[in-house]
C-alpha cells in the first residue's frame, strides 16, 4: 500500500493510505511494518475485526 501522508492523532502516529476504488484509509501505526516488531501471527484476530469496521465505515461512506 502506498503511504500518501502521516498524522499524529489521538491514539498516535497513524498514515494515510491509498485505498484503491474505495479512496484512502487511515492505519495506526501498529497495524504496519513501521511500528514495533509485529506480533508472532501474520493479524490478530482483533486485529481483523478492527479492519473489517474500517472497510465498512469507507465502503459506507462511498456508498452515498
């Protein structure tokens, strides 16, 4: 995923990404290889659920 630009927020250092057709999306820094080292799984399963919101908050949010 190309990174288009990074922002601190509330809960930390997030980054833009592009989202293909949906647009873009905002990752937390601990869900990319940039954060701390990753976790001994590939994705948490809280991980995935979180993922999920976000896809249908923006799929949502294109929908109108």
């Amino acid at each position: 995923m190309r990174v288009l630009f990074e922002r601190r927020l509330a809960g930390g250092l997030a980054f833009s990404c592009e989202g293909g057709p949906l647009g873009s999306l905002m990752l937390p820094l601990v869900w990319t290889d940039r954060g701390p080292a990753a976790a001994s799984a590939p994705l948490s399963y809280e991980v995935l659920v979180e993922l999920a919101d976000v896809v249908a908050a923006v799929k949502t949010r294109h929908a109108g």
